[in-house]
C-alpha cells in the first residue's frame, strides 16, 4: 500500500506570518512543506526565491518540496539545493537540457521530479523516468492558486502510474506521484485511486479554520479510498 503525504503549498499561506504558519501546518500533521517558485515568465506571477527557504529551514522538520515554474532553472535549482531544498522539480519546457537538469539536482544533494502540466505529453517521461524521484502531475494550469482541479488530470495520474509501476519492476527504483492543483477533501480520494500518493495542497489548508482537522480528513480519504 502506497503512503499517503500530504504536502501543504505555502503560496496559500500568510507570508506575514509565514514561520509561524510553517510550524503550525507541520505541527497538524504536514508530511512536507510545498514551495511553489514561479518568476513572471515561465508562468505569469512572481512568489517566492531561495532566500525564502533559507529563512525557513531552521523552523522546516520536514522535508521541503520546491516546484520551480521558472525558466531558466539550473542556476534556482542550485540556489534551492543550497538553500536547504530536499526535493527540487521543474518543467521539462523550462529547461534546454533536461537529462542535464535532473543530474545537476542529484549532484546537489537533492531529489530530483519532472512536473507535468496539463497539456503537456508524458512522452516527456521516455528517456528519464528511470533517474527521476518524483513525477509531479499537475492538475491546475500552473501560475495560480486556488484554481479548480482540471478532470482530465485523472486519467494522466493514472497513466503514469502505469509507468512509474513498470520501472519499479525493472529497477526497483521508488519513485513518488505528486498531484499539484485543486486537491481538497472532496476530491483528494479520487486522485488517490487515480495513482497519486503524494497531495500538494494550498488553499483547501490554509484557507481551512483547522489544519489539523483538515490534513486528517484528507489522510482519511485517502485511506478510504484504498
């Protein structure tokens, strides 16, 4: 049986208090705290950089998830990996060697995970797979929170599951499947019988008057989804 781990997105946090509100969010019950970087270009907002996570590593006793929207990516994910990343994914568009990209993550220290946005392809994943740690299917055009999760999603999740389970078999390498976009009680159990193990979610725990009561309902689900 798959793990579930729930990974909060900061982006939907109170960046006035943003320490305070990492402790609380792992003290509910946060498997990994989720950074989402984008810079104005590979998508249409600006966030947050590595001096962000540097601040918040000493008050981070988990691992911290950075998903990179940014182009280019080597010299942030080199920063990230400094900085105190554990895990590091970007986008195969945002990188003109992706082959190149994962390696250099590795080198780092750090995991390395190839996002996927909606419309794009899994053929991304042909000749990579086997290096990867993590795929990360999104589920929401990314650039934004607090956007619905997109249907379609499901049945790419369950595609790569398809793949991820076949490198397994021949490698015997772990590789995790994080969704990305409008996960939320209601729906977090669907995504979990799609294949997905790994819930990166923003607004539906932060925006939520409970963490704790909200992690363990999505963790419910996710059990009673089998």
């Amino acid at each position: 049986m798959r793990t579930c781990q729930i990974a909060p997105s900061i982006l939907s946090a109170d960046f006035a208090r943003l320490g305070d509100e990492v402790r609380a969010v792992i003290d509910a019950g946060a498997d990994l705290i989720h950074f989402d970087v984008m810079d104005n270009h590979y998508v249409p907002n600006l966030t947050i950089g590595p001096l962000v996570c540097r601040a918040l590593k000493p008050h981070v006793r988990v691992p911290i998830d950075v998903h990179l929207m940014v182009t280019p990516v080597d010299a942030i994910a080199t920063a990230f990996a400094e900085a105190g990343a554990t895990i590091i994914s970007f986008h195969p568009e945002a990188s003109l060697h992706v082959d190149r990209t994962i390696a250099l993550i590795h080198e780092h220290g750090c995991q390395a995970g190839l996002a996927i946005n909606p419309a794009t392809p899994l053929d991304c994943l042909d000749h990579v797979l086997d290096k990867l740690d993590v795929v990360l299917i999104m589920s929401v055009n990314p650039g934004f929170g607090g956007q619905s999760f997109i249907d379609e999603a499901y049945a790419k999740i369950a595609l790569t599951r398809t793949r991820i389970e076949a490198v397994a078999a021949r490698t015997g390498r772990e590789i995790r499947l994080e969704v990305d976009g409008g996960v939320k009680v209601d729906n977090i159990g669907a995504v979990a019988r799609a294949g997905a193990e790994r819930f990166v979610a923003g607004s539906a725990i932060f925006g939520s008057g409970d963490y704790a009561k909200t992690i363990a309902a999505m963790r419910a689900e996710v059990a009673r989804a089998g």
